[in-house]
C-alpha cells in the first residue's frame, strides 16, 4: 500500500500536453551537449595515444642507438 502510494507521488502526467515542451527541449539540448562531450573525449583520446605511440617509438629508437 505504501509503496503504491509513494510510486504514484513521482508520477505525474499532465492533462496540457504543452507542459511536455520546455522538457524536451531541456533533453534534446543535454542530449547534443553529451554528444559532443563524447565526441571532444575520443578526440583528446586519440591524439593522446598517437603521442604516447611517438615517443615509444622515439625510445626504441634511442635504445637501439645507445646499445
């Protein structure tokens, strides 16, 4: 009984279907937001691991030079 009661409190479905709108604007807005926040992270990520692959190429290079 409670538990029926409490789920019922966070459930709310308005009869003015425009009260939907300015939600999912908010959504579609954070939606295109993390899109590019993924994107920008793989990115960073990427040109991170090219680095990291150059300068262990360099100190084989090194290495190999030095023996």
């Amino acid at each position: 009984m409670l538990t029926s009661w409490l789920i019922q409190l966070f459930l709310y479905f308005p009869e003015d279907k425009s009260e939907y709108i300015p939600a999912g604007i908010t959504f579609v807005i954070f939606l295109i937001a993390a899109i590019f926040v993924f994107r920008f992270i793989i990115n960073v990520s990427k040109k991170e691991s090219q680095k990291a692959k150059e300068l262990e190429n360099r100190l084989k290079r090194e290495k190999i030079i030095k023996e």
